[in-house]
C-alpha cells in the first residue's frame, strides 16, 4: 500500500501523524481515500470546485506529480507520495 508523508502543518487534520498507509491505484485515489478518513484535511489540499490548492504540491518518491500524470499518476506498492505545501513570507524583492 503506498504511503502518504504529512508535514507538520497538516498532521493536527490526520490525528498527528506524519506517515499514513492509504490504498489506491493512483495519486486521486490515494487522497480521496485519505480525505474519507479524515475529512478535516480536505479543505486544507482542495478548494471549493475541488481542485487541488495552488500551494499544495505532491512528489512521488522524488518527482512532483505535475511532471508526471498529475493526480492521474500511478501508484504501485511501495510508493511514498509526499505532501509539500509552498512556503510563503518575507519582504517582497528582498532575498
């Protein structure tokens, strides 16, 4: 079953954990099984017509997803898809 990385801003919607075990065939299904378990988290990696947020990004082992298939990507066995929210602050045009 692959497993799903949660970082720490979102492990307070998946009862603290940080590694989840979820079923599914590919990168969809793997977070609609993950949102029917703990349906906090939707609103943190979808909005409201159901697309994924802009800031939300999933890598597949090492790839992001957007390289890939998209949610549509593939699953097999012992894959790890990670959750990787954009980080955002600072003072614009200062490095």
């Amino acid at each position: 079953m692959p497993l799903l990385k949660i970082p720490t801003p979102l492990r307070p919607y998946v009862e603290g954990k940080s590694i989840i075990e979820v079923p599914g065939e590919n990168v969809s299904e793997v977070l609609e099984n993950t949102i029917n378990q703990f349906p906090a988290l939707e609103k943190h990696l979808y909005s409201d017509d159901h697309q994924l947020r802009p800031f939300v990004n999933l890598f597949l082992n090492e790839d992001n997803i957007k390289d890939l298939e998209g949610t549509n990507t593939p699953l097999e066995e012992n894959d790890q898809l990670m959750i990787i929210p954009s980080i955002a602050g600072g003072i614009p045009g200062r490095f």
